[in-house]
C-alpha cells in the first residue's frame, strides 16, 4: 500500500498487545483523559461502548501498565475507529503503528475490507500516522470538535479501502 512504513521488532517498546474488555473501561477512561482532557469519555462511555456485539478494541500494556489503545465498531465488511491515543510519555515510540497494523490484522480476519475515522484537523501527528498507514481524505465536517475559548475546528474524515 503506498506510503505504509513497516516496522521492524526493534522499532517498538517491548510489550504485550491485549484486546479490550469491558472491565477495562476504568483504565481507558483515565487514558483517555490523560489525552483529551474536557472532550474525553467517562468510564460509563466505555463500558457502554464495549458492551456492544459490534465494538471491538486492543490496549498496549508495557509490563503492567497500559499505554495506549484503539477502539473500533465493525459494520458488516465496514469499520469505523472510535477512539485512539497513546498516553504522552509512550508516544514516538512506534506503539501507534502497532496498534493500528494489530487492529487491522484483526479486523481482516473478520472480513473488513473498509476502515473510516475521524481526526481533528489540527492534529498533525495523528493524520500524518493516519496518512503514512495508507488512510486517504475522503470529506471534511466543518467546526466539528469544540475547543476551549469556543474554537471549533474541523474533523477530516478518512478511510482505508481493500487493506
């Protein structure tokens, strides 16, 4: 796929690749606040969320501590990602990459053949990991995130077809 960068073993922190249960919806919750502040989900957003037959998800943990996850809903060959971050500390450290080339190695074993999501704009680490894993600009949703001081700024919606 053009511009997808591999990685090699030593490209990433040691650790173990888990998938996500409800009874993690504590963890991911904290993680998430620790990346998103104000706009992050509470507890009760994750285990509602991944009480769903349809969400599924994967959490990094370096020795015990867990470092970062995706959560994503599947739709028939479809799939959307719901949430991603990576706690500040373990970032550029290729654990972002991993996560995605684990999420799609899964949801290929469910026959997704389409990956969309959504990124802020203005979040040019995220879209440039999005771009360089072979997702595309497919539309725009004007002033959809709200920032603090009542800044809204757009979402870019992007997809990954036939991986």
């Amino acid at each position: 796929m053009p511009g997808k960068q591999s990685l090699s073993a030593g490209d990433v922190v040691p650790g173990e690749m888990l998938g996500i249960e409800a009874s993690h919806a504590e963890v991911l919750s904290l993680l998430h606040q620790s990346s998103f502040g104000e706009g992050s989900w509470s507890r009760d957003s994750f285990a509602r969320i991944l009480d769903l037959p349809t969400s599924r998800g994967l959490i990094y943990c370096v020795g015990k501590v867990p470092v970062g996850f995706v959560v994503w809903q599947k739709s028939l060959d479809e799939a959307e990602i719901l949430t991603f971050c990576v706690d500040l500390q373990w970032r550029r450290k290729g654990i972002s990459r991993l996560l995605i080339a684990e999420m799609l190695q899964e949801a290929s074993q469910q026959e997704v053949c389409n990956f969309f999501l959504e990124v802020a704009a203005d979040n040019y680490p995220a879209i440039s990991l999005y771009l360089s894993s072979g997702f595309t600009e497919i539309g725009r949703r004007p002033k959809y995130y709200q920032r603090e001081g009542g800044k809204s700024v757009d979402a870019l919606v992007m997809q990954l077809e036939n991986f």
